[in-house]
C-alpha cells in the first residue's frame, strides 16, 4: 500500500507543467477564496459519502444488520483512495471484497454486492458522460465528443452486457487465458483456475437468482439514484470553485464540463486521470477546441481548474486514506 503514497506526487507534475506554461502562480490558486474552496471539498465529501451509503444500503438489503450502516459507509469512501491512485479509476471493489471477507461473508455474495455498487455507479457516471459528450456533438467539437462518447459508451456497455448477462450466461475464465495459467503455474495454476471458475459460476448463480426478483430492481433503481445524485454534487463543486474566480456557470452545465472531463480523465494514461481531468474542462469549455488551450478573457481560468483539482482530488485523498487505515485496513472481527 506504501507505493500508493509515492505516486501521489507523481499527480502533481501534470499541474506543474500547467502552472508554468500558463504562469499561475499560488496567489492565483489563493484568490479563489477560503469559502469556496472549502464549499467545493465539502460538495465533494457529499459525493463520496451518497457513494458510501449506497454501498451499506445495498450490503444490508442482501446480508441484514451484519455490520454498522455508517462503518460500512467509511469503508465505502476509504475505498476510493485505491481509485484515486490507480489509472482508470479502478480498484476500490477489491477493498470492499477484502473487508466483506474478513466479516466472514461468503465470496459470491461479496462479488455480487460489490457488483451491483460498480454497475450503479457507472452505469450513472456512463449516462451524464455521454449527455456531456452530444452536447459537445453538437457544439461541433468533434474531437472532444468522440474522446468523451468512445470512452463513455464503451465503458457503460460492457458492464451493462457482462451484468445482465451473467444471469443467463455461466461465465468462465477464458480457455486461452487458462490454459497459459496452467501450462505457467502448473498445479497451482490449475488450483487458480478451477478456484476462479467456481467463484465465477456462484456469482452468476446469484446473478440468475435475484436480478428478476422484485427487490434486486428496487435496490438497483435506489441504487443507480444515489449514483446519479453523487455525480451531481461532484459536477456542482467546479461551479462553486468557478464562482470564487469570478467565472459564472450553471449548475447543468458545470456538471456537463466536469463529466465530459471524468470521461476523458478514465483514459488509462494517468495515475487518477491527472492533467486529463484538468484538460478535459478546459477542452470543453473553452469553446469546445481541444487544441486551444490558451483561454480567452472571460471563459474559465485555469486557476479555477487547478482550485478545483485540488479540491476534489488532493483533499479527498487525505480523508480517503485515512478511512481506508482505520476501517477497511483494521482488525476486523468476523460476524457470527
């Protein structure tokens, strides 16, 4: 976990390189203003703490009272921390497996939980996204919309496929993929394998028990809300950050610009998306020209993209981290 920490400033260079080339200084950054800033972490926890309610809501609807309603949320929002240090934004399903197993809860029913949280979160994420990415369309951005609409659709349509269709299909590991395992790891590679299968087949067993029942479409609707309303809060954070630089923004259009640029910052090039978040709202919100990033006078700064980053990336992380030890990482005892 250590090497997380070490990548962090790794994050950073992309802002130095922005700061220099367009010569923001730290009294930029400052004069956004104590209140905004803290207005726009605070918009920011929202959404990590709808994202952890979610995620207790949906393990207490499948497993009862086995645990605590707000530690599960903790959990849920410690979790974040893998994502933010990992391109792609993946990795925080393997923290929530972790403590679920550690409570003693059987592995199918760990994955399907940790599943139906994933297939939620993006299948929101992948809707605003593709909103954001025909308004560029529109706006004959081309470039941006594609990056933003290939990414978006792609991303949204396989986890849509492999959820839905792991209650009629018996997935398993792929005979390629196994084959090298085995011919590899021998008896050990054939132990994985055959462990990897079995995991897979309880899962789309679980899969084909409940996504049909009545309540599984309750949770998953509930669900996907939650989904929606954390988005939201994470897309209105650039408009408060915007408004302490003077720079006025809707609340739909702020969170057009900020998923527009989740999308293009879930490219896996950069560790947590850096630069590409950053790149992706000036992109498209500077008259949706992605190769004009040299803003004109009244369009967004990018001391309010840099104020922004900060606040919803740099901040959370602390907080994330800190979650992530004392929850998620701590001495867990089983539930009986």
């Amino acid at each position: 976990m250590n090497w997380r920490l070490v990548v962090i400033p790794v994050t950073l260079i992309p802002i130095f390189i922005i700061a220099i080339q367009f010569d923001i200084k730290i009294e930029d950054v400052l004069a956004i203003g104590f209140f905004p800033f803290a207005a726009a972490v605070v918009a920011m926890m929202i959404k990590l703490g709808l994202q952890g309610v979610k995620f207790a809501y949906i393990a207490r609807k499948y497993l009862g009272n086995f645990d605590s309603f707000w530690k599960l949320t903790g959990v849920r929002v410690g979790s974040e921390f893998i994502k933010f240090t990992t391109p792609m934004f993946v990795g925080a399903e393997f923290v929530v497996l972790y403590y679920l197993h550690k409570k003693g809860v059987k592995a199918s029913k760990s994955a399907w939980i940790a599943i139906m949280d994933i297939v939620t979160e993006v299948f929101a994420a992948g809707l605003l996204s593709i909103m954001a990415g025909i308004i560029a369309l529109m706006n004959e951005a081309y470039v941006v919309a594609a990056i933003i609409l290939a990414t978006s659709i792609i991303v949204t349509f396989l986890w849509l496929v492999m959820f839905f269709l792991s209650s009629v299909h018996m997935f398993q590991v792929p005979k390629i993929l196994a084959n090298l395992v085995i011919k590899l790891g021998k008896e050990k590679g054939t132990k994985y394998i055959d462990k990897t299968n079995t995991w897979m087949e309880e899962v789309c067993t679980m899969s084909k028990e409940n996504l049909k029942t009545s309540e599984s479409k309750k949770i998953f609707t509930v669900s996907f809300l939650f989904s929606l309303a954390s988005w939201s809060f994470y897309g209105i954070s650039f408009m408060i950050i915007a408004m302490g630089t003077g720079y006025v923004i809707n609340a739909f259009d702020s969170i057009m610009a900020v998923m527009g640029a989740n999308a293009i910052g879930n490219l896996p090039i950069t560790v947590g998306g850096s630069g590409l978040a950053e790149f992706g709202i000036v992109a498209y919100l500077n008259n949706l020209n992605p190769f004009d990033f040299d803003i004109p006078k009244g369009v967004v700064a990018w001391d309010a993209v840099i104020g922004w980053r900060i606040a919803t990336y740099y901040v959370p992380i602390i907080i994330t981290w800190l979650l992530l030890v004392k929850l998620a990482l701590s001495r867990i005892s089983k539930t009986q």
